[in-house]
C-alpha cells in the first residue's frame, strides 16, 4: 500500500491508520499545510483549544479515559512551548501522547528564525522520545513508530517536530503495518520463575497487602478484571496509589482506600506492618514511601512493573517482575489458584483484625456543619448524587484533589483522571474537554479549587464552542488550601501569597462563556444545587463556597513514617509537629 | 540516634567505578539523550566515547565510565537501557573487559631545564611504551595507548618534567574472549 502525497497529507492519513478521530490543536505558520490539510477530510475531528498546554491536557484525559493515544498538534515557537508543561505530565503520569509540532522551514533551522525554538531539545527531557524529520522519505516511519513508542510499554509522550519545507513536499506514504521499530521492545510477559516464587511468597505471608498503581489502569481493563479476580482468591487486603484508583472497586470489603501522605489509617498501617508486599504497576513515589528508611521495615516485597528502571529505585525488593501487569496477574492468578492453601484464611485472620481496629479509627472522618459546607461534605454528596450514572471525574492539584481521591469511590477503571506525578493545577478542565469527547454521553466533573481553575480557565470556550457539557465543580475556600495547610504546618501559619484575593464571581464568568453558573454555600441547599448542575444539559460552573480553613487529613508529615500520621482527631497544633530536617522536604 | 528523613550514606555504599557499554541507533541527538539522562538525571560520567562502529546497521558503539554506588549503577544501566534508540546495554566491568585509552602528550622545556630533563622524559617514555610522534628542540609530543592507570601515571610523571598539554580520547573498552556483544 504505497501512494504519492505531501508531507502534511500523510500525517492527516497517519492519523487515520492510526483510528485517530479527534485531535487537539491550535493552528499558526509553521504548521498552515497540516491544517490545509485537515481542511480537506471529516475522519479526524479537530478540536480547537485555546492554549496549547489545554491541548496536551485534553489529549491525556481522552487518552487516560478510553485506553487510545491521544493526539496533539502545534505551531512552532510558542506553540511548542506552551505544550511544555503538558508532555512533562503525559511523562510523569505515564499517558500516551502524540504532538505533531510545526518547526521553520529545515534550511532556516539554526538562524534563529522567526519562531523558531529548539523543539526537540526542549522535549527530549520531558517526552519518552522525539524526533526532528529531516527528509521526507523518514516521515511516514518516524508516524509510525511514535504511536508504537507511546502506547507500548511504560507509555509516554512522543512529539514529531516537522519543518514547513517537509510539509509541502511529495513523497511516498508507506501504512503502519510494514513498520517495525529498530530497538524498542518492551518485555511483555513476565519471567515465570520468578512469579512462582512471588506466589511461593504470597501463599506465605500471614500478613499480606496488596499495592496496586497506575500500572495497573495502563494495562487496560483485563487487567483491572484479573486484579479483581486474584485479590478475591487470596482474601488479601487491597490499596492503591492515586494513580490506580478504579482497578479495584472502593465498595469491596479488601479495600483499604489509597495510601500515602493523605491516605487511610489502615491503608498506611497496613503497608507499615505487613510481611508480604505486592506491588503492582506501582511505583514507590515518595508520596508513597515517607521517610525511605521507615519505610514496611519488616515485608518481603514483591514488584511488577513493565519499566525494568522502576525496580530497585527507590525500594530494594526481594522479588522483582518485569512485565505487564495484566499478563503477570494472569499467571500470578493460575499458579495461586493451583497451591492455594486453604488454611492461609485462618492464618491471616489476626491480620484483618488488627487491620478492622485501625479501620475503626475512621480516619477520613471529619467534624460536620449545619452553617457551612465542609468541603469533604461537599464531594461526599457529589458522589452519592452521580454514582449511579456513568461518571467521570477529572481534577485540578490541591486539596480539592486529595479530598476527590478520599471521599469519590471508584469502581471502575478509567473514570478517574488526575495529575499526579508532575501536581499540575489547570490540568482538570482541559482533561474533562478530552474525557467528554472520549465519552460524549457520560456525566464529565472537573472537582476543582478556586486557584487551579484559572491556570486554564480560557479552555470554558472550547467547552462552549463544541457544546461539551462538562461540570466544573470549585471547592472555593478562598486560598490555595494546599500551601496554606503547609504553612500552618512548617511556617507558623504565615500564609504568605496563599489567599485568592481578587477572584472573579464564578457565575458571571460561567455566563461570559456562555455556561450555566450556579452558587452554593448553604449544606441545606447543596444537594437540589448539584442536581440542578447536573440536570443542565451543558457545561456549568458551580461555585461551592466551603470552610476556608479546614486541612486535608489523615497526613503523613513529611519526613514521617507511615505508623506517624496525624489524624483528624488530633488536638495539638499541627504547626508543632515537622522538625527543621522534615521542613527541608517536598 | 537516626536524624536524617533518608539513609545516609553509610560504610556499606561502596563507590565503585563500572564501564558500560551502549549500542545505540545513529541518530540525530542519540548522545545528547545520553549525556542529557546522565546530567538530568545527577549521575557522574567519567569518561565517555562515542563513534559509529557498523555503518550498513546505523549503529554507534558508546563506551561510558561512570562511579556510583552499587544501587546507582543498576539504576543508570537501568535507564539506559529504556531510552527508545538504544539496542543493549553491557556491564563491561562485569566481563572482566580489556579497557584502553589513547594520549597525546605534549612536553616542552621550562625557563632553566636542561637537557637532562629531556633525556629523563625519552627515557619515561620509553619505559611505558609510549611512541614519539613529533620533536622539536625544546619539545616532545608523546603518544601512549593503555588502560587508565598507566596513562594517568605516565602524565603524573610529565607533570615534572615539563607537561604543557594532554589531549585523551577517554576509554575503548571490549570484553575478552570469542563472544561479541
Ligand atoms: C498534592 C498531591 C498529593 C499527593 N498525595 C498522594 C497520596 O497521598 N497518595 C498517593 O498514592 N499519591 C499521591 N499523589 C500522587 C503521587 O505524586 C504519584 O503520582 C503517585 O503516587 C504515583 O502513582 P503510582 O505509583 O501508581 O505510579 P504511576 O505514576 O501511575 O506509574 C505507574 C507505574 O507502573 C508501571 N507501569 C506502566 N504500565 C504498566 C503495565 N502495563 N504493566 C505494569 N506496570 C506498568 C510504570 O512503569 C510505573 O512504574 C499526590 C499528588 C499530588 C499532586
Ligand atoms: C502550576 C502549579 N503551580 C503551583 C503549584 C503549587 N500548588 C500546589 S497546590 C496549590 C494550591 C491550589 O489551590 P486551589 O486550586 O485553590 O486548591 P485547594 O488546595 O484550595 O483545594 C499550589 C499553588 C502547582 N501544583 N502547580
Ligand atoms: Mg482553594
């Protein structure tokens, strides 16, 4: 299958071999020929969105919600730029992305043209690979093996830089089947001796956790069902990172709920104490760890992970995996289902009531209000309102964030799209717009703060201008809540540039872009108020004004163990709990 | 008592040298990725070489010498084995490889030495094998090819005679016996 075309042409066709129905651009000169080319066609729906950073973000939440590579194109220079900070989070969250971006013309390059940047040096440290085209005769391979690249193994980021010069040329366009790439090939399967000895380890362990990831959700929805399968079958106790929330259902007994700096009690406990670890497609973050040499003192750990570099790094481990989670849970699940013990129930009871009293600690508790809506109160009624729908939630960084991932309980992979790795705040609305066209009939919310939302807030147009009806709900509490519990915590309270002075009325500005707003901030109206947003058949703002001061607990101080939470019940000032080593950290 | 929040480094993390041996496609910006992970990414190199060794296959042969902690050496193999362009990555160190650099040397007179100290350094010279390749009445460029040691010892002993300049070309490095890579 060979044809003769033009550079722009064959990567609107690339596309098309590729399935790729919808796009997130934002046009400018160096790359006119690709939009001209877009132009001519309807498989591809262009989205135009209104910076490019919202493109890449857009891209990711329609990639992290339907498995596909998301797909970005941008100008040169500036457009490049502006994609920056979108292709760091792709990395850091492990998103499969593609960005087609423009460059000058191949014999300007170097001259500092006008528009002209070092693309490819720019993104060769915040994308898995890039590629500068040169000659014609390289681009439909180079297409290729990009998409390849992004979605297989530990996926990632690819930008294709193309000169204006390779846009217009003709040359001969060769489909993605005949390509195969040189070097990459990820180990898919994992080594069966050392599954067996994992589950040798497994059908050992009195007190057993599984730690599951993102890993998990990038392996796709078999995995997600295999994770299920096995964790039933064990009779473990199950948690996860922010990253993999969804793989296993919040509403099951094993679940402990996510662990880390704000997760459960009995999730951190759990790890803290347990003797069998297993990590799946998870990657010892140090949200996760705490102080690394406090860190499970007394477990055998067992890691699977497809990315060989993500073993040893930060946690040494007794039995490391490299493979697909899905594949390796599969064999993980054959071999225990052959030498179960029945007798490992009765052997790991005493740990699942050690684990109910640390449960009974009720550590997502908080104190409740009739005058004003706690903003845990405010996810709380979100999610009993909606979870009988089809929906999706995407965030900003914050507390609203930690707030999301405590009280929204997911049973489902893919609905739950968040920045975790990089913290990027203005990733929620743009990560909505890409869900939303991924999923045109589902419910579509952005949990948002009244800080973060603005970082992208121009991204309402492209909402308004496609009709997506995506709900953007603000836990307003008048401050970066984030940095300020952290200076209550390390800086005695001093909140230094943490208030959001000189916001603008969310509902006016709803209504500027053409959306519903809605105002709330009375818990007796909240629920008819949420219903009104989601009964609205197109996008709203809603403004729900919360506590201002209240933290985000349970917490993990920094440098702390994970047996050194501090609690909602505490009493103490929280500001005396972090010595001077503990402030130096993130 | 235990103050830090991470491990410190303790006797046991040993700093050891290690050579590792990368084949790489030869493509535009391949060294940049390379030298660019290191940097990012806090490791140290040492010496680092790079030069196409099959040109019909588009490979390059990129030796580094790196120092690190066990963990961190892993690590580093590690992560140069998942950059998309690179096709293998050999722990020479581990294969008890034959390691060989190259230096130019360049000694000349200073103010009041005398010819003394030119024979002295034509005799040093020969005692480490290395070849004369250029003289002229106050000057000698030498050229020795050996491992590190030698050619770091060989310098020292210029350094008081007179050295001027050193160009070394950084380390080649093979694994012994009949097995390619
Ligand atoms: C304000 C804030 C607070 C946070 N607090 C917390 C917290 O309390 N708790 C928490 O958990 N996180 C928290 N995070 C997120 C945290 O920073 C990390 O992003 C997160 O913990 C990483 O999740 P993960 O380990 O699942 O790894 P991911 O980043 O999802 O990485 C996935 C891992 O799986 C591997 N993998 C990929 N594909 C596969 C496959 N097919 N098969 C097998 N392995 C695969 C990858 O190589 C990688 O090692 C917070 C973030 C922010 C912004
Ligand atoms: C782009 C960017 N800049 C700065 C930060 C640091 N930061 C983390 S959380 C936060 C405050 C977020 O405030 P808001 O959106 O109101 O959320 P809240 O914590 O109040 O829920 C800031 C500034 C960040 N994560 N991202
Ligand atoms: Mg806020």
């Amino acid at each position: 299958m060979t044809e003769t075309m033009t550079g722009a042409e064959m990567v609107v066709r690339a596309m098309q071999d590729h399935d790729v129905d919808t796009l997130f651009g934002y046009p400018g000169g160096a790359v006119l020929p690709i939009y001209d080319a877009l132009f001519q066609q309807n498989s591809v729906q262009h989205i135009l969105v209104r910076h490019e950073q919202g493109a890449v973000h857009s891209a990711e939440g329609y990639a992290r919600s339907s498995g596909k590579v998301g797909v970005v194109l941008v100008t040169s220079g500036p457009g490049a730029t502006n994609a920056v900070t979108g292709l760091t989070d792709a990395l850091m969250d492990s998103i499969p992305i593609v960005c087609f971006t423009g460059q000058v013309p191949t014999h300007l390059i170097g001259s500092d043209a006008f528009q002209e940047c070092d693309t490819v040096g720019i993104t060769r440290h915040c994308t898995k690979h890039n590629y500068l085209v040169k000659r014609i005769e390289d681009l439909p391979r180079i297409i290729h093996e990009a998409f390849y690249v992004a979605r297989s193994g530990r996926p990632g980021p690819v930008v294709i830089d193309i000169p204006k010069d390779i846009q217009f040329q003709r040359g001969t366009y060769t489909g993605p089947g005949e390509v195969q790439h040189k070097s990459y090939r990820p180990k898919m399967e994992g080594d069966r001796r050392a599954i067996e000895r994992a589950v040798d380890l497994m059908l050992k362990a009195k007190r057993p956790v599984f730690y599951t990831g993102g890993g998990v959700i990038n392996a796709g929805p078999e995995a997600s069902k295999t994770l299920r399968e096995l964790v039933r079958l064990t009779g473990f106790p199950v948690t996860s990172t922010l990253m993999g929330l969804g793989a296993y259902p919040a509403n099951d007994p094993l679940w402990l709920g996510m662990l880390g700096m704000h997760g459960t009690y009995e999730a951190n406990l759990a790890m803290h104490g347990c003797d069998v670890m297993i990590n799946i497609g998870a990657r010892f973050d140090d949200r996760i760890t705490g102080r690394l040499d406090a860190f499970s003192p007394g477990s055998r750990k067992i890691h699977v992970d497809i990315d060989p570099s993500s073993i040893n790094k930060n946690v040494k481990v007794e039995v490391g995996i490299i493979g697909d989670a899905g594949n390796v849970l599969k064999e993980m699940l054959e071999i225990f289902k052959a030498k179960k013990r029945a007798e490992q129930a009765e052997e790991i009871r005493p740990w699942w009531k050690e684990i109910n009293s640390w449960r009974a600690r009720n550590s997502l508790s908080y104190q409740r209000s009739k005058d004003v809506i706690k903003p845990q109160y405010a996810v709380e009624r979100l999610y009993a309102l909606t979870k009988n729908r089809k929906t999706y939630v995407t965030t900003e960084v914050g507390q609203h964030q930690m707030w999301a991932a405590q009280h929204f309980h997911f049973d489902e992979p893919n609905r739950w799209m968040t920045s975790g790795g990089l913290g990027t705040m203005g990733y929620g609305l743009p990560a909505a717009i890409g869900v939303q066209l991924a999923h045109p009939d589902a419910l579509v919310i952005d949990i948002a703060g009244e800080a973060s939302i603005l970082m992208n807030m121009q991204e309402m147009s492209t909402a308004a201008q496609y009709r997506l009806p995506v709900k953007i709900f603000i836990l307003n509490n008048e401050y970066m809540g984030m940095v300020r519990q952290w200076q209550e915590l390390l800086h005695g309270g001093r909140y230094s540039e943490s208030y959001s002075s000189a916001l603008p009325d969310f509902v006016k500005l709803a209504e500027a872009y053409h959306a519903k707003g809605i105002r709330c901030g009375d818990p007796a109206e909240l629920d008819a108020a949420i219903h009104d947003m989601i009964d609205y058949p197109g996008p709203v703002i809603f403004d729900c004004l919360v506590a201002k001061e209240e933290n985000c607990l349970p917490m993990i101080p920094s440098g702390k163990a994970h047996n050194e939470m501090i609690l909602p019940d505490f009493a103490g000032e929280i500001g005396d709990i972090i010595d001077s080593k503990g402030k130096q950290l993130v | 008592m235990n103050t830090t929040h991470y491990p410190t480094l303790t006797t046991q993390q040993i700093i050891e040298k290690r050579t590792f041996c990368v084949l790489v496609d030869n493509e535009p910006g391949v060294l940049a990725r390379i030298a660019g992970m290191f940097s990012g990414r806090g490791y140290n190199i040492e010496s680092l070489t790079v030069s196409e060794t099959e040109h019909e296959k588009h490979l390059s042969r990129i030796t580094i010498v790196t120092s690190g902690t066990a963990n961190v050496l892993n690590q580093i193999e590690a992560q140069l084995d998942r950059l998309v362009p690179v096709h293998k990555v050999v722990n020479l160190t581990s294969k008890a490889a034959i390691e060989r650099e190259l230096a130019l040397v360049k000694v000349a007179q200073q103010g009041e030495t005398k010819g003394e100290h030119r024979m002295e350094a034509l005799r040093l010279a020969a005692a480490f094998g290395a070849k004369t390749v250029d003289a002229t009445l106050t000057s000698f460029i030498f050229e020795l090819a050996g491992p590190s040691d030698d050619v770091e010892r060989f310098i020292n002993l210029m350094a008081a005679i007179g050295l001027v300049e050193v160009s070394r070309t950084g380390v080649a490095a093979i694994a012994r016996g009949a097995e390619g890579l």
